[in-house]
C-alpha cells in the first residue's frame, strides 16, 4: 500500500503564528493566562495549550485579572473592548486574514452597505466578523437560505468565511448576482484554504481513499473532507491515528492523506505511519 500526503496540508501561517504567539505568553507572563475558546480548533493542540497553564474560558466575564489571548479566529471588538476596560492584558492572535475581513465589512458598511457573509453561524470567525456591523450582515451557510436574505436596494457585498469551499463559493456568487445584481463580490476565503482544496482535489483523482487529518469542530478540515469526497467517494475525517479503521484500507492499494490548517506534523506523521502498518505483511 503506497500513502501519499497533499501538496499543502496541515498547519497554515496564521495557526502557526497564534500558537506561537499563545507559547510565548504562557512561558512569560505572570498567571493566571486565559484563552477565550479555543486557540486553534485542534484537540491536540488546545490540550498542549492548557498543559502550560493556559485556562479556556467561554467569555470576558469569567476573567477578573491575568492576561486574555484571543484565539486565531478572532472575536467581536465589543469582546477586546470589554476586556481591556477590565484591566486585563490583551494578546490578540487573530490571524491577519481574519482582520484584513474585518476591515473590508468595516469599510463597506461605513459606505452603507449590506453584507451578505458566507459562512457557519456558530463559528468564532463567523461570529466575530458579524458583530462588526451587526444590524447589516447577514450570515448563511446553504444556496437555499440566500431567497430568504433580505431584499435590499441600495449597496450589498458578499464575503466569505475564510475557510469556506472555493467551489461552492462560485455557486454562491451565481446565485447572489441573480438576486442581487449590484452586489459586489470579495473572496475573502483565504489562500491557505484554497491550496489545501486544490492539493487535497489533486491528490484525491489518483487514490482509493482520502483520509483528512483533523479535529470534527475544525471548519477548514471539515471542508478538506468535504472538497475530497467530490473526487475520492471513501473519504474520511479522523482526529489522530487510533480513529482510523483498518477495514477501510481492505484491498486498497493507494491512500491520500490531507491535513487541515489547525493540524499538527505529529498528528500527520502518526496517521500515516498507521496506514503503512495496515499493508504491512501484504
Ligand atoms: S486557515 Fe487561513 S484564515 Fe485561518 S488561520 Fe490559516 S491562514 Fe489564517
């Protein structure tokens, strides 16, 4: 059995930057060091953070005193406001990608326009770049809720959540001109995403089985599974090398393997050791 990895899989320079980032400040700040959510959305590494002392917290209000970091995904200005107003030292790991969003929504609806953001309501990027102009940003995920977006006459733009599906974003602006025709259209989804897919596409025509390497609440490694399965119909998401399932590997003679942005190499090295163990004695 031959594994081959993509092109472009696991960590992207901004994951790679906010871990850093979280590192340095749990080995020189005083205690207590929070994280608001998770740094990253990848088990291993959240757990690694909270071995160096580092407490996850849902909200600003759990935190009286200590030093806050902010995750790669960012958070609502309000969030960063109310922790500085609580005296509390502010780290911000926002990937520069997320902000350079923040600044477009910014600017565009400072000049009065409606935003259509593509992308998982519930996720911190999602929820971050909404709460820069809430009454004006609609977020939705599917083709279908974009006849229930709101007609609007004067000026609206489309934005992406940066680890959105490059394909499905072509579907989308289709279906946004026809309803809207004077929107204007920015592909924020970032170039890490993109060379992942494509990689992970590539890779996906020349083997029996796609494996991505990633945690389920990562957005980007879910899509990697997600762009995969178009071209490699046996496609799976695992979180580490014990998830895999040998009876997927029965008769397969040639695996890809991915990694989502937020994946570390150990994690990466660890799966694809396993799969050799599985065509070991073949
Ligand atoms: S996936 Fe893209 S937006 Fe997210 S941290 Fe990496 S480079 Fe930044």
């Amino acid at each position: 059995m031959k594994v081959y990895l993509a092109e472009y899989a696991g960590f992207c320079m901004g994951v790679q930057r906010a871990i850093d980032l979280a590192h340095k400040t749990a080995s020189e700040e005083a205690a207590p060091v929070f994280v608001l959510h998770e740094i990253v959305h990848n088990n291993s590494v959240v757990s690694d953070l909270a071995a160096r002392g580092v407490r996850s917290v849902d909200s600003v209000d759990e935190v009286d005193k200590g030093t806050l970091i902010i995750s790669a995904h960012g958070a609502a200005p309000e969030v960063i406001k109310k922790a500085q107003a609580k005296g509390l030292k502010v780290v911000d790991t926002t990937c520069p990608l997320v902000s350079k969003i923040d600044r477009i929504i910014t600017k565009l609806t400072g000049s009065g326009h409606t935003i259509f953001l593509l992308g998982d309501k519930d996720h911190a990027e999602v929820r971050g770049l909404k709460a820069v102009a809430p009454e004006v940003t609609h977020v939705f995920r599917f083709l279908e809720e974009i006849n229930n977006l709101p007609l609007v006459e004067g000026p609206a733009a489309l934005v992406s959540q940066t680890t959105q599906n490059i394909k499905f974003f072509d579907e989308v602006v289709k279906k946004i001109k026809e309803r809207y025709p004077q929107a204007e259209i920015y592909n924020t989804i970032c170039d890490a995403t993109e060379k992942r897919q494509t990689a992970a596409m590539d890779l996906g025509k020349q083997v029996e089985i796609m494996i991505t390497v990633g945690s389920r609440n990562s957005a980007n490694s879910k899509r990697l599974q997600e762009v995969a399965k178009t071209v490699a119909p046996k496609s799976y998401l695992v979180d580490n090398a014990n998830e895999l399932d040998p009876k997927w590997f029965s008769g397969v003679s040639k695996v890809g393997v991915t990694a989502g942005a937020s994946t570390p190499d150990i994690l990466i090295d660890g799966v694809i050791e396993r799969i050799k163990s599985f065509g070991e004695g073949k």
